[in-house]
C-alpha cells in the first residue's frame, strides 16, 4: 500500500467483512506492506489499505483468494466385511475450486 502525501501518511489495514488474522498478520516498510504467514482458505477476501493524513484520507481495496489442492476432510478406510454384512464407505473433500467426488470399484466408474 504505497501512498504518497505530504504530511506524511498513516497507513491502516482492515479486513472487509471480518477481522484481520489474528497472531498470523506482520506489517513491514511503516505499514505499507500486510503480510499473511501460514495462509488458509478462510485468509480469502477483500482487504482495504487506508492512508491517512491531518488533510484526508485515501483506500485501495486488494481482493485476495486463497486457492487449495482437494484435500481430506474425512479420508476413505478399508472395510473388512463378511458375506451378508452392511458397509458404508465415507469420502469427504474439499478444495478451492471445489474438487468432484468420484466412486470406482476395480477401476470401473460405480
């Protein structure tokens, strides 16, 4: 957030719609630059920089989205069933975008 006034600035940072990252958020170069470590889907969103001086004020809004590989919210476990016995099989992903689900059985498409 680079913004160039005489008097000289104040630089603020706000997170639209929430707070910012609580313990994870550092602010190097007098608050010009916002970093994020350790960043999660949940980092998503619209961030707003704010300079301000005794004469006004200016913003710039910086939109952020965090993109993840599928990952396992609730991975698949093997089942060792006897004839005539009842098994249910649980997958559950997720992903940014969303990852499709698919169910195979010997590599044929269920």
């Amino acid at each position: 957030c680079f913004c160039f006034s005489r008097p000289t600035p104040v630089i603020h940072w706000i997170k639209e719609g929430g707070e910012l990252p609580a313990n994870r958020t550092f602010f190097e170069n007098f608050k010009k630059t916002l970093k994020i470590i350790d960043v999660s889907e949940a980092d998503s969103g619209n961030y707003k920089c704010i300079a301000r001086n005794n004469l006004g004020s200016a913003h710039h809004v910086i939109s952020v989205t965090v993109k993840a590989a599928p990952y396992w919210i609730t991975a698949p476990r093997n089942l060792v069933l006897s004839p005539g016995e009842h098994g249910t099989l649980i997958c559950r992903a997720n992903g940014n975008p969303k990852p499709s689900i698919s169910w195979l059985a010997n590599g044929v498409p269920i």
